[in-house]
C-alpha cells in the first residue's frame, strides 16, 4: 500500500515543475555552495545528489530546490570511522 502512494506521489511531483526558492538578500555560505551544487548537477544531469553533512542542514538546503533527482546525505563522522 505504501508503495503504491509513493509511487503515485512521485509520479505527481515529476509532472510539475517547482520554482526555485527565492534568493536570500544575504546568503550563507552555506545556502551559496548548495544553490550551486544543485545547479551544477542540473547542468550535469546527475542521476543523485550526495551531500556530505554533520547535522543534515547541507541536504535540508539543497532539498529546498525540489530536485527531481535523489539527495543522499551522508554523515562526516561516517566518514572520519572509515577512514
């Protein structure tokens, strides 16, 4: 049953075109690496969109574009056991 409703939910959302969210009057630096990672990866047409983050603001941030690609978020401390 859940499947079904995502299913339908995502095919719902590619049909539709979100507009971009405003531009802030002053960006973070934050908000400026993750507008342009998303539209390097539109430009690129990436299949997914991986971002490294410590407290998942970094995926929150690209999510505000309404990618129509996954975003993964991976922990740096992740990261840092693995290596």
């Amino acid at each position: 049953m859940m499947a079904t409703i995502a299913v339908e939910a995502e095919t719902y959302q590619s049909d539709r075109h979100f507009p971009e969210p405003p531009q802030a009057v002053n960006p973070s630096h934050a908000q400026i690496i993750t507008e342009a990672a998303y539209h390097a990866g539109l430009s690129a047409s990436v299949k997914a969109l991986l971002a490294f983050t410590t407290s998942g603001n970094t995926a929150r941030l690209i999510a505000r574009f309404r990618p129509r690609v996954p975003i993964s978020a991976k922990p740096v401390a992740d990261l840092l056991e693995t290596a």
